[in-house]
C-alpha cells in the first residue's frame, strides 16, 4: 500500500512539474514573439559533459525586426530574409544564398524537446527558473540533456546548456582522435524589445547586387565566392 501511495505521489507531483514547464515556456515564447528584438550571446564549448575546463569560447549578436533575422557568431554571419538565407563565413571569405530559412530561437526546438524528454523538471532559484530537460536515446533531438536559466521577473532565457548526444574529435592532430561528446553554453546578455532600426542588416542589397543577370557579392563582400543553392533544394 506504501508503494502504491508513493507511486501515485510521485506521478501527481511529475504531472503538476509538467504543467508548471509548459507554462514557463509558453510565457518565454511569447516574450520572444516581438518583431524587435536584440542581444548579445557568448558561447563556451566544454569537452566532455563533466569538464569545467573552458576548451573554446566565441561571442555573438542577434538583430530581429518584422523582415527577419541577423546573426553574427565570431566570423560567421547569418542572415534570415523573407525569401532568402545568407551564410557568410569572413574566414574563407565564400557567402551561401539559399532559400528562406525557419529560425530557431538558439538553434533548438524546444517544442520537440518537450515532446521527446523521457524526463523534466523545473527549480526555482535567486529570482531564475531552471528547466531541465533529460532526452529519450532515440530523440531526434540531438542532446542527452537540456537546461535552460530564465528570468522569473520577465521570462527572458539567460542561459542555455546544450549536452550533446554525439562524440566530436577534439584532437588537433590528423593521427590521434580524442572524442568526448560536447557541452555548449550559452550566455545571453543586453536584451533589448526595442533596438534601434538596422534595416541594412535584412537587405539583400547590403550583400548582393546583379550585374548582367549574374548575381554578385558586392560592398565590403565585393571578391567573395558566392555558391547559390538555391536552385537545388
């Protein structure tokens, strides 16, 4: 009888944690449903889920208005359009158009993750929601573990901690691997529901003007590869 008391306890309690996620997330959501938004970001790559050792960091900056999304990640920029999507990489100085892109607010689905999670749980701390998030071996999303820092007073996301499910080799030379499965985190800082304007960061003329039906990277992109892809989606 003990047992059967304990079990149902148990599930109650996994039913009220359950709704009380559902609701935070659904409120961070619509906080992040505005049609202007910008922030700041860095990101720490960990090898192997229980190192504390920094391996490699990077910052970032997102720019969102009603035309679309801008992402700057180190040398890597990405521009979200209507009807395109541009990938710049500054360090092999190529650009990729191909068609428009969904964005992902952090490159994760969480609605998925809440769907495929074996397990989750939600703790309240100094003002913070910490979700957490324990994936099913045959999710399609590609994390063991997901937890996400969100601010109680505005349920904007300060923090996410991405436990990758796959190995990557972390070695730097060709004939030895060192695999570990990565840990990325995620910082989010200066948010702002009303940056100033910056339409030149969302036009396709910023980056891209067409010359004898060609098209060609052009300003301060002039002399960069341009691969199209457009055509072979």
């Amino acid at each position: 009888m003990k047992t059967i008391f304990s079990i149902a306890l148990i599930f109650s309690l996994s039913l009220a944690n359950a709704s009380d996620i559902s609701e935070v997330m659904e409120k961070m959501r619509t906080v992040y449903k505005s049609k202007t938004l910008s922030f700041n970001s860095t990101y720490s790559l960990f090898k192997g889920h229980f190192n504390n050792e920094i391996h490699s960091s990077y910052t970032g900056k997102v720019y969102k208005d009603e035309e679309g999304t801008y992402q700057r990640i180190e040398n890597t920029e990405f521009i979200y359009g209507k009807e395109f999507t541009l990938k710049i990489s500054h360090d092999e100085k190529a650009m990729v158009i191909s068609n428009a892109q969904e964005v992902l607010f952090g490159n994760v689905d969480f609605e998925m993750a809440m769907k495929e999670c074996r397990s989750k749980k939600i703790i309240e701390k100094e003002g913070e929601y910490h979700i957490i998030f324990h994936m099913n071996a045959t999710s399609l999303v590609p994390f063991t573990t997901l937890t996400l820092k969100i601010d109680q007073s505005n349920y904007t996301l300060l923090q996410l901690d991405l436990y990758y499910s796959a190995q990557e080799d972390f070695s730097k030379k060709f004939e030895m691997r060192d695999l570990k499965q990565p840990h990325l985190q995620i910082k989010f800082s200066d948010i702002n529901f009303n940056p100033n304007k910056k339409d030149e960061l969302l036009q396709q003329s910023s980056y891209l003007t067409t010359t004898n039906s060609v098209l060609t990277t052009t300003g301060k992109y002039e002399g960069y590869e341009l691969i199209d892809y457009r055509n072979k989606q």
